[in-house]
C-alpha cells in the first residue's frame, strides 16, 4: 500500500510528539544537502569555464590540426600542400609556419631567455589564429623599420623578463642552437637585432612568457631554411571533431595518400594539461561530495531518533498488520524526501546563481592580472545530472539502516516500550 506507507511518513516527518528537535535534524540534513549539491554545480561549473577559455585561447594560438614531415627536415612546396589541405572537407583554414627554440636578450638589464620563435605568414595566419584580438600594444606588424630592422611580436610576460620591453625597444635574437657544434667548437649562433612591433597577452602564461612571432621569410632566414617551413597549422570548423583529422588513419592522412606528413592536433598537443584539469574536476567533486555525506549522516541520526519517538507507534503499525517491509518503506520515504527535497533546493540555487554569474558577470576579476574579467561559467546538464544522482543515492542509502531497525522491532516489546 504505496499510499498508506508515503502518508504515515509525512505525518511522521509533520509531527512530533515529545521532541522538535528531530525536525531540527532533518532540517539540517536537508540544508546540508542543499549546500553540498549547490556548491558542486557552483564549483564544476566555475572550473568548467575556465577549462573552456583556456582551450579557446589554446587554439586560438595554435589552431587546430598541426602538419608536419618527420623524414625530412621540413616541408617543400609548402604552399601547394596547403591549398589541397584547405580542400578538404571540414577544414577552414591553412598557414605555414616556421618554428625554433633559441634565447633572446636585449639592452634593459634584462636577462638572457629562452624562447620559442614561430614565423607566420602574415597573409594567412589570421584564418587559423586568433593572435590579433590578443594584441594589447602595437599591432600584429612585421615591417621593417627604416634602418631595415625586421619587426617582431612577443607575449606580455616575456617583454617583462627582457627588461620591461615595449613597443619601438630592440631585442636581440639567436638563430637555431646547435648544441653539438657550441660545445665541440664553441660555434656561437647567429644573431640579429629586432625591433618589437606589438605585444600580445593570450592569458596562457607559457605562450605568453615564451612566444616570439615574426615574418616566416625572416624566421627561415635565422633557421636557413630559405625553401622550406617547419609545418603547416589548419583550422576546422568544428575544433571538437580534430581528432578525426589527425593521426596516422586521419582525413588528412588518407588526403594526401602516397605522401608522408605527420598531423596532430591540439588535443594531443595539449593532453597532459587537460587530463590534469580533468583531475582536478574529479577531486573537486570528491571533496565536496563530503558535505552531502555529512548531510546523510545527519539523516542517519534524525531517523534513528525518530524511530525511538515512535516505537509505540510502530508496534501498533505491526500488530493492525503492517508488513516489515512496509515499515521501511515509511522510514526510506522519509529519508528520500530529505534527500529530494535538499536537492531541488541546492540544484535551483547552483543553477541560479551560475546563471546570474554567467549573464551579468556579477563578480568581476582585475583583467591586467587575469586573462579575464569575471569568473567564468559554463553548466554542464551531465555535470548536474550526476549531482543530483550522487546526493539522492548517498541519502536513499543512509536511510536503509534506520528503516531496518524500525521494521525489525516486535510489536509486544515496543507496544510496552511506554
């Protein structure tokens, strides 16, 4: 009888006879449930944003599907390739790069540091990058200036480390280090001075700490490469669907046929700074999960208590015929309507003010020290269903004990138990 064990337990969770402070319980459990499921969505969706515009700003650096040939150093005839690679379905765009590690310094009493050069082509870059919406002084220009010295564009941190560079400064770059030849012959690398153009500020610190760009021609120059380009980046106009491009049995792959290029794309490039994210998510979910286990314990108790406030009750509940597993049903009820109840409250209260988070931007962040300027938010229904999936698991299952203590009690001893 569904209907007979759903209004015994209202009634039980309505009334007390002897003591309120059972209800005291019951609505701490319910509050605490409230507050560990609102906070859940609160956090994973917080850390969910930020997870979102780190990947945008990462392809937004990077683009989507790198491009490049490990038999030989470099690729020639760059620019065919790069037309039949924008042919293929899905791709957006294609522009070659030519990249190298090597060490910068200038006249500022900056240090000598170690960067990463990436020579674009100016003509194409911007249909794979989103480097000029980073620009925060200057602009994305490699023309010379009178004295025929090239232009250069680097992150906002590495203009720091120079010596606090700024737009018109001239730093000074090496050509491609080899190691063998310095430390066998002492063989210095070439050098060149350079005139900074613009800075840019990605919000991801090891471009924005590392990154130098310039011209692809001047880049093949300093590497003597002067026919050829490390790789070509491409973008998709679904960034999500990368990995079905890349790989040795990709799109690109089976494209280009007879012809050996290596891709990857900017899941694999970056995979150990998203699993670790995603770590993360998990722990967080984990510690706060606690507070909803806290919540269930103090359901544990409340129905334990209530049981011992209504023993006569339930030996009478017996012996006019109730089963045993009608009186757990009544106990188990009322431990699920905490649990729902706790729930829907913390589940519209996450909701809401995620939302107001993320449509007002209620709380702000100072946008010269974060790379943005307000917390980020990005609710996730998965990420909600599984709250609320844990929270009413977690107090279904406290209440079990309870209600079996309650359905074992013979009916003489606790008609007698007053």
């Amino acid at each position: 009888m569904p209907g007979f064990e759903l209004f015994v337990a209202w009634r039980y969770l309505l009334t007390r006879k002897k003591t309120g402070f059972i209800s005291l319980i019951s609505m701490i459990s319910i509050v605490g449930v409230a507050v560990g499921v609102g906070a859940l969505i609160i956090v994973l969706s917080l850390m969910n944003g930020f997870t979102k515009e780190l990947r945008m700003r990462l392809v937004g650096m990077d683009g989507h599907i790198w491009v490049s040939n490990a038999l030989e150093r470099g690729i020639t005839d760059y620019e065919t390739l790069a037309a039949r690679l924008e042919k293929v379905s899905g791709v957006v765009g294609a522009s070659p790069f030519v990249s190298y590690e090597t060490v910068a310094t200038s006249g500022q009493g900056g240090k000598p540091t170690a960067v990463y050069v990436r020579g674009v082509d100016s003509r194409s870059v911007n249909s794979v990058s989103d480097i000029g919406s980073y620009i925060v002084a200057g602009s994305l220009d490699f023309t010379p200036e009178e004295e025929n010295v090239p232009g250069v564009v680097l992150g906002d941190y590495l203009a720091l480390s120079l010596g606090h560079v700024t737009v018109g400064d001239h730093i000074v770059l090496f050509g491609e280090v080899n190691i063998e030849d310095l430390m066998t012959y002492g063989t210095l690398p070439t050098q060149m001075k350079f005139r900074v153009n613009g800075i840019f500020s990605s919000g991801y610190y090891d471009y924005d700490n590392s990154v130098i760009l310039m011209d692809i021609s001047q880049a093949q120059k300093m590497v003597n490469l002067p026919e050829r380009v490390s790789g070509i980046v491409l973008k998709l106009d679904d960034m999500f669907q990368a990995n079905r491009y890349a790989g040795s049995d990709g799109l690109i792959s089976r494209e280009l046929g007879e012809l050996q290029y290596d891709s990857m794309s900017w899941i694999d490039r970056n995979q150990v700074l998203f699993k670790w994210m995603k770590l993360e998510k998990w722990a967080a979910f984990i510690v706060l999960s606690l507070i909803v286990i806290v919540a269930a314990f103090n359901i544990v108790s409340s129905q334990i208590m209530l049981v011992m406030d209504k023993t006569r009750e339930i030996g009478i509940l017996k012996s006019m015929g109730a089963t045993k597993k009608s009186i757990m049903r009544i106990f188990v009820y009322q431990g699920a309507f905490v649990g729902v109840t706790g729930t829907l409250i913390g589940g519209f209260g996450g909701f809401l003010l995620t939302w107001l988070q993320d449509r007002y931007k209620i709380i702000s962040l100072p946008a010269d020290i974060y790379f943005i300027s307000a917390l980020p938010m990005d609710m996730q229904i998965t990420d909600i269903l599984a709250i609320a999936a844990v929270a009413l698991l977690l107090c279904w299952f406290f209440s079990f004990y309870p209600a079996k203590r309650a359905a074992e009690l013979v009916p003489v001893e606790a008609i007698r138990s007053e």
